[in-house]
C-alpha cells in the first residue's frame, strides 16, 4: 500500500544525475619509534692480549621500520651502524683490566625516508680482572 491509497505497487518520479568530486590528501608517515624497554644487550669481549674492544650486540622489539641507525657514543667518539633487521652488533672500546665504560645508544627506525622515535638506551661495561658484565637499561 502506497500513500494510503490502497495501490499495490509504487513507481520513482524522481532521477539524480551528477558528478562526484573527491580530494585525497597524502601524508608524511613515519615509522613507531623502539621501545627502549624491550632493548637488550649481550656483550662479547675481544682476545686478552692485543686490542682490548667488546662486541655489544643489541636486541629490540621490532617495530613497522626498514631499517635501524644505531648509535653508540662515549667521550665524544661515535659508532654507528644501519641495519634492517631488530638487532645490531657494534664494536666498542672496552676495558682492559679494570673500569666502566658507559654508551649513550640510540635506536632510531625509518622508512621511506622518515625517521620515528628513537629509542635511548645507556649501555655500561664493567670489567674487574677477567670478569666483565654489561647491563643496558632506558635512559633517563
């Protein structure tokens, strides 16, 4: 029933004709940034004699990234390596026999060209005679 005029079918009087305009805006994006809490260290120190240098290799929650910068700083001296996967393995200045080497290490993602959020991380060597520990914690 129709208008309430007891008619059983119904038939459109109406036709819609037209164009339909859109905008579409691109963005910058940009990679999450690491999480520095999810960064773990594992420290491989060289030969006893000659050079004296540890091996820190870093782990980190990866994240929508390409590829990672890592740097490590101490006194002023920089390495720094780019990877694509959530771990790196940097090559420090370690200890000889005694003392504690502290890195301030960054993390940072990108992708086509964009960077995120870097992750701070302190890493310290500690070393005591022939026994060595490392411990990475966020930096404050």
């Amino acid at each position: 029933m129709v208008l309430g005029l007891g008619a059983t079918g119904a038939q459109a009087l109406w036709t819609l004709n037209g164009s339909v305009a859109s905008t579409v805006v691109a963005g910058a994006w940009a990679p999450q940034g690491v999480n520095p809490a999810t960064v773990t260290c594992i420290r491989k120190d060289g030969p006893l004699l000659g050079d004296t240098y540890s091996d820190l290799t870093l782990n980190w929650g990866p994240v929508d990234a390409t590829a990672y910068t890592v740097r490590a700083v101490r006194n002023s001296v920089a390495t720094t390596i780019t990877t694509s996967s959530a771990t790196a393995t940097l090559r420090l200045d370690g200890a000889a026999l005694l003392g504690t080497y502290v890195y301030a290490v960054t993390i940072t993602p990108t992708a086509s060209g964009l960077s995120g959020a870097p992750a701070r991380v302190t890493a310290e060597l500690s070393k005591v005679l022939l026994v060595s520990s490392v411990k990475c914690t966020p930096a404050s």
